[in-house]
C-alpha cells in the first residue's frame, strides 16, 4: 500500500509540475489562458484544469497546445519529459500489462520521430499479432487474458506507422530476427511484416548482418522520441531516461549500428535467406 500511495504521491508532483510548465510557455508566448484554448482549438476549462494539475491531456490535446505555442524542440523536449513520466506512472496505477501498453501508445501518439534501436527482439511497433502475444507473456508468469489485451492494444497502436508528419527509424541485429518465441511459421509471417513497413515512405528499417563485424556491444535495444526520452525495456518494466548524456550515448549508438545495416535490396535479400533457413528449419521439427 506504501508503495501505491508513493506513486499516487509522485503523480500528483508531476501534475503539478506540469501545470507549472505550461503555464509558464503560456506566458512567454504572450498569451492568456483563453487565447491558448483559442489557438489550440481546446476549452478553457481544458487549459485551467492542465494547469491546475487537475488533468493529463491526451495526447491529441498535446499536439494542439504545441502547436499553438509554437515550441521548438527544446520546449517539446521538456514537455514530454514530464509527460512521459506521467504516463508510465499512470499506466502502473492501472496495474496490468494492458495498461502498461496504453501508456505506451499514448507515448507513440505524442511523439513525432521515433528511433528503435533491437538488438534482441522484432521492436513493438514491428511485430504481428501472435509475436506480440508471445512477447508480453513467454517466460513470465502473467495473466493469459491480460496478456491477449495488452497484445491487442499494441497492435492497434501501431496504426501511427500509417499517420503523415512522423518518422520512424529502426535497427535491428540479425539476432534479433532469428530469435523465434514461437513457431518458424510465426517467423515467416513476422518477416512477410517487416517488409511490408520497409516499404512505408517515412520508414526506414535496416538489418545488422551478423556477418558484419559488431561496431559495439549491443548490450540492449532502446527507442528514443523525438530525440528527449529514451525508454528501454526490461524483464520488470520500462526504464525512461532523459539526462542529456544517456540520451548522447543511445544516438551515437544507433547511428554505428545504423551505418553498417542493410536496406532496401539488400535488406530483402538477407530476410529472403533468413525466411529460407526458417522453412528448413520446419521440415525438422
């Protein structure tokens, strides 16, 4: 219960701090509570409540403020900081893996650049549906039907792949593709999705051969939004890191692994020949 009533505690700081935050960008815009809602297309009660500490805005509310401020990617950067905070701490409030993947979501909605980073796993945004299921639940004692849901959010969250005005960059290893929780069949459907989001416009998706000599230990995966939270995931939960040098290191990283990745031809060439191992791999079991 001490625990539980510690997060409650810390969610209310942030709400606060929030708050705080928003009405000081309000302020040095110029603007008056009601010429944001104005702006923003959003009730004043909306903006009075946000920054009273009374209200998380959705995601979809958030856009329409940064937009209204007029922010550059510094005062986004310190918006979804706070945010980003808010909304894992809400989603273990909620308690369930369902929840943990709405906020999630709601993170993915409000970001506009998405870099991901895999070194041991097809990344959330990427996986089928089966895979989904059998990431959130293989080696864990969890919930089936919790599990079944949490699966179901990701998958529909993965819609913002399809949304104009964002960028998604993915790294994987090779290791990454041919570790298989399921079934080669599994695989075969999750390679058929990986080429399939290769080819969205404002997609790029690289894989590290592993016959490529590594640039560095790639010791775990990691997405970065829009360049000021990087989230890294772990057995027991999500780790949001936002100091300036944590950040440094998980760019400089992805742009190493980055540069020795294959694309395009290249790329589904070495899935063909990975799809190709999978299916033998069939006849045997």
């Amino acid at each position: 219960m001490a625990g539980r009533t510690l997060d409650v505690e810390d969610r209310r700081d942030r709400l606060r701090a929030l708050g705080e935050l928003l009405r000081r960008l309000r302020k040095d815009a110029g603007l008056t509570g009601k010429d944001l809602a104005l702006r923003a297309g959003v009730a004043q009660p909306t903006i009075s409540r946000i920054e009273t500490g009374r209200l998380l805005p959705v995601p979809e509310t958030v856009d329409r403020l940064v937009e209204a401020l007029g922010l550059d990617d510094a005062g986004r950067g310190e918006l979804n900081a706070l945010l980003v905070r808010l909304r894992d701490e809400v989603s273990r409030l909620k308690g369930g893996l369902a929840g943990r993947e709405a906020a999630n979501v709601a993170r993915l909605r409000s970001a506009r650049r998405v870099v991901v980073f895999s070194s041991a796993m097809v990344p959330a945004l990427l996986q089928t549906a089966e895979y989904a299921r059998l990431a959130l639940a293989i080696g864990r004692e969890v919930d089936e039907e919790d599990a079944a849901k949490a699966a179901a959010v990701r998958v529909e969250g993965q819609a913002v792949l399809f949304e104009s005005g964002r960028e998604f960059s993915f790294v994987l290893t090779e290791g990454a593709v041919r570790t298989w929780p399921g079934s080669p069949a599994l695989m075969l459907a999750q390679l058929d999705r990986l080429l399939q989001v290769a080819t969205l416009p404002h997609v790029t998706l690289g894989v590290v051969p592993w016959s490529v000599q590594a640039p560095a230990f790639p010791l775990h995966g990691f997405t970065v939004y829009d360049g000021a939270v990087s989230v890294v995931e772990s057995l027991t939960g999500d780790l949001t890191l936002t100091e300036p040098g944590e950040l440094s290191a998980h760019g400089e990283t992805f742009e190493v692994f980055a540069a020795v990745a294959v694309y395009g031809e290249e790329l589904r060439d070495l899935l063909g020949r990975i799809g190709a191992d999978y299916r033998t791999l069939a006849t045997h079991l």
